[in-house]
C-alpha cells in the first residue's frame, strides 16, 4: 500500500474535454501514463465555463459553444515522482496550462486501508 503524507506536489494539466492523442482523449492518456508511472492517484474534472490563452469562453450555456470545455487533470505525489512524470508529457498535445504546486497531504488511504 502507497503511503503519501506531509510535502508534496499537484500536478495540474489543463486542456480542452474534445483534445485527443491516438483518437482518444488526452486527458485519459494522461491518467494512462500516471497510472503506469504508478503515482498516488489522478483526477479529471470537466469545467462547466472556462477562456484562456484565445480568450474565447467555452460554455455549457451556450449549446454551440458546448465544445472544448475546460478539462483539468489532477495528480498529487511526492516530488521526485511527479518531476519525473513530467518528461512523459513532453511528447503530448497539451496546448493548455500546466502548472505545479506545493501541497501538504494530511490524509491519504485507499479504501480497503480505511476499512481495516
């Protein structure tokens, strides 16, 4: 069982929900890789309203601008793995923001830890 406590670093990749890598989305081989890479865990969340670099907001509201919605992947770990995560992006389509951060994690534990 992984134990992740105390620093760490959030990884979080932005793109478009309709951006893709080998006619998949990319945000799934994102999580792909992480999950190979064996990282703590990952998380993808769709935006409901969003503009960045082109400054064109995307929008649930709109029905013709339902497309390319904000999509941000999540990945907490220790900082050594996810520096090194990074270098598999390199080769990726991402045209959004990726930023890092420093975070303290106070809990993490699977569910089957939990339940003992």
């Amino acid at each position: 069982m992984m134990r992740l406590h105390g620093h760490a670093l959030r990884l979080t990749i932005i793109v478009d929900d309709t951006d893709t890598w080998q006619h998949k989305p990319l945000f799934t081989e994102i999580v792909r890789r992480a999950h190979e890479a064996g990282l703590a865990g990952a998380t993808v969340l769709r935006g409901v309203e969003g503009f960045g670099a082109t400054s064109v907001v995307h929008t649930t509201r709109l029905l013709s601008m339902a497309d390319d919605l904000p999509t941000a992947v999540i990945i907490i770990d220790e900082e050594d793995r996810i520096r090194a995560f990074m270098s598999q992006l390199e080769e990726l389509p991402i045209s959004g923001l990726v930023t890092v951060q420093p975070v303290e994690v106070v809990h993490y534990k699977g569910r089957e830890a939990a339940a003992t």
